[in-house]
C-alpha cells in the first residue's frame, strides 16, 4: 500500500521537476525569509549558479541591491495580503547588458494554512521593451526636422561673428600690424563663438540619447534644456513663452524618463507653434504658449497652454490615435508617442482639453512613492 502511494509521489515530483526545467520562464521560490528554496533550470542559467549555490541564498545575491530592497517589502506585504503581485524589473547581465523581466508573485500555504513562502514566475519582455524603445527612438526622427532648422537659426550668428573675425585678422595681418596681445585676443574671440556652437550641438545629441532608466530630474531645467534647442525659432515667430512655476525658487523634481520627457513636450510646443506661426500668415496674432508646472499630493502636474484655437470635437476624439493628423505631411505619430510614453513608460496620464480659446495639454507623473 504505501510503496504504491510513494511510486506515485516519486512519479509526481519527477514530472513536476521536469515541467518547471522545461519551462523558459525562470522560476524560483522562496521561503517566508526570503531564502530561495528551489528553482528551476532557466533561472539558474540566468543567475548564472547552479541551483545547489542558490537554494539556501537570499534575492541580495542575484538581484540588483534597489530591486531586492524594494522585492523585500512587496513580499512582506503580499504574504500579509496574500494577494497576488505584478512588477517590472531591471536585470543587469555580467556582461554588461541589461534584460527586462515581469516578476508574478504569488503566496503559497502550508498544509496547516500557514504561510509557506512565494512563488515567482520571470518573464523575460526585453524584446518587447527593446521594440517600444525604437518606435520612440523612430518618432525622435520626427522632431529631428525642426530642431536642425533650430540649430541652423542658432549656428548664424555665431558663425557671422566668426567670419568677421577672420576678415579683421586678415586685414590687419596685410597691415602687418599682428602682435601677440590682439592675436589672444582674437583667439578668445573666437572660441567663445565656437564653444557656443559646439554647446547647441551637444544639446541636441543628448536628447537622441535614449533614457534607459527612471531617475529623479528636475523639470525647469528639461525645459530650459528644451528651450535652448528651440527658443530661437520661437522668438523668431515672435511667440510669446510663460512660465508659470508653482515654486519659483527651487527645482521641481520628477521622476521619470528624462529624454522621453523632452521628446513629448517638444512636440507638444512644435504642434503649438505650428498652429500659431499659420495664424500669423493670416492675420496679426500674438500667438503664446504658456507652461505650468505644479504639484498635488499625488502628481507632477505639467500644462501646457496655446491661444491659438481650440481644437474641433471630431479631431480631438481621435488626437491621440497613431497616424492620426490633420497636416499636411505630418506623420499623426507625436501625440500617440506622447501617450506611449507617459501613460505605459511613466505610469502618468496625458488629456487635452479646449479652454475657451484655448488648447490645454495636461501631463500628470506620479510622484516617486505613489
Ligand atoms: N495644440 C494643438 N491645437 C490644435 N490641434 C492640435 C494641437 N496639437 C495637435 N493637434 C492636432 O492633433 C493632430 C496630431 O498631432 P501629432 O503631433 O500626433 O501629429 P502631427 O503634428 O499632425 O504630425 P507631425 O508631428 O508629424 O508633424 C494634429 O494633426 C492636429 O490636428
Ligand atoms: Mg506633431
């Protein structure tokens, strides 16, 4: 009877050993300490131990330390809860490269009800993180356009000034009348121009550079950043820009995707303007666009405000659908961009809404601990 009841069991367990070894997804579990008590194939090849060096160990010693701390009070609370959880992770390689994980947690009981420890189930979604982050990348491309005219308007007067100074030089060499002193004076001359040149130039690399993390940054300085790239076009057009700070004095931080960031409030302000600058084909208009930034208990609240007509019902139904556009040649991508990356990337949300005459934008992040 029992040897009947135990080849059962052995058979059991050897099929579960080989469904959790087969599965790609890396498995483990742990107990109510936090030590792994088993795991399977695909998350010992991820960790790159074998299971007898992992069984025993705690997340510290696979994780990176931020994850493991924030995993220890998720776990805490889910086995108090026994609810189950769903996260997002980084997971760095030794190599160097990074993976982007799900992790689904749930509690498991003993037979006595009590509670035994945590399953979790790694699903490995770098491919599909790997493909948002190109869409985005891609629809930089779309900015692209207007901020080389802006580097364009920004590179004239400097490099106006500089063929002047070369011009003076020349002169003055043909009059022999070079010496040392106007010679450093004509080199510092120069460099400040170049140094401004080379300045708007690395402006505009860092933001193609993709942010691959979620950090703290403060948002003045985004839109100062933003401003030095595109301020000149639009004080070329003669738009007027508000800014509008709840706190005048300090940093307003936000904790998010600082280039992607950038990317939606350039192209919020470039829909803007472009509204604007074919108003003032028409007719005298003091187009303005206005930019609040402010706080509630939850959020990090951003508007951004144009007078320059409301937008219709029908438009503004299908604003944030992809390759929805009203131009002509425009690509319809931006604000569908907008919403991937502040409401799937930043957990946020993105609305506009038509306030008498004008278009209001409102962007709202979480604030770090929400
Ligand atoms: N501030 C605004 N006021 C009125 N309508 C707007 C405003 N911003 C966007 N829209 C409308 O939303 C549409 C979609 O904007 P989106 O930025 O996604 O693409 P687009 O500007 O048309 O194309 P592209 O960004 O490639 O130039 C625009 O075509 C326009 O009709
Ligand atoms: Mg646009």
């Amino acid at each position: 009877m029992n040897t009947k009841y135990d080849t059962a069991l052995v058979n059991k367990l050897n099929f579960e050993d080989v469904l959790l070894n087969s599965l790609p997804n890396p498995v483990y579990y742990k107990d109510i300490e936090g030590r792994f008590i088993q795991c399977n194939t695909s998350f010992s090849n991820l960790v790159n131990s074998s299971k007898e060096d992992i069984i025993g160990k705690l997340a510290y010693e696979f994780f990176p330390k931020e994850t493991s701390n924030r995993h220890k009070l998720i776990d805490k609370k889910i086995m108090k809860t026994l609810e189950n959880y769903l996260d997002e992770i980084v997971f760095p390689l030794p190599d160097g490269s990074i993976k982007y994980f799900t992790l689904n947690k749930a509690v498991y009981l003993n037979q006595d009800g009590t509670v035994g420890g945590i399953v979790c189930v790694m699903n490995d979604i770098t491919q599909r993180i790997k493909e948002k982050e190109l869409l985005i990348q891609q629809s930089k491309f779309a900015e692209m356009g207007e901020m080389i005219a802006s580097i364009a308007h920004q590179w004239n007067e400097p490099l106006v000034e500089l063929s002047a100074q070369v011009q003076k030089m020349q002169l003055l060499y043909s009059m022999d009348k070079i010496d040392k002193s106007n010679m450093s004076t004509f080199v510092y001359d120069m460099m400040i121009q170049i140094q401004y040149m080379s300045e708007t130039l690395s402006d505009f690399r860092n933001f193609l550079k993709p942010s691959t993390i979620k950090k703290e940054f403060g948002i003045k300085k985004a839109l100062k950043d933003i401003f030095e790239i595109v301020g000149k076009q639009i004080f070329y057009f003669n738009i007027k820009v508000n800014f509008d700070y709840e706190n005048d004095e300090e940093e307003i931080y936000i904790y998010g995707y600082e280039n992607e960031l950038k990317q939606v409030l350039l192209n919020i302000i470039n829909n803007a303007k472009n509204k604007i600058v074919k108003i003032n084909e028409d007719k005298n208009f003091i187009g303005e666009i206005a930019i609040k930034v402010f706080t509630d208990s939850k959020f990090n609240i951003i508007e951004i405000i144009d007078n320059a007509g409301s937008i219709k019902e029908d438009v503004k139904k299908h604003i944030f659908e992809p390759f929805f556009t009203t131009k002509f040649g425009g690509t319809g991508f931006g604000l569908y961009m907008a919403k991937v990356i502040i409401e799937d990337k930043m957990l946020g949300s993105i609305d506009v809404n038509n306030i008498l005459n004008n278009v209001v934008f409102t962007i709202k992040i979480p604030k770090k601990n929400n």
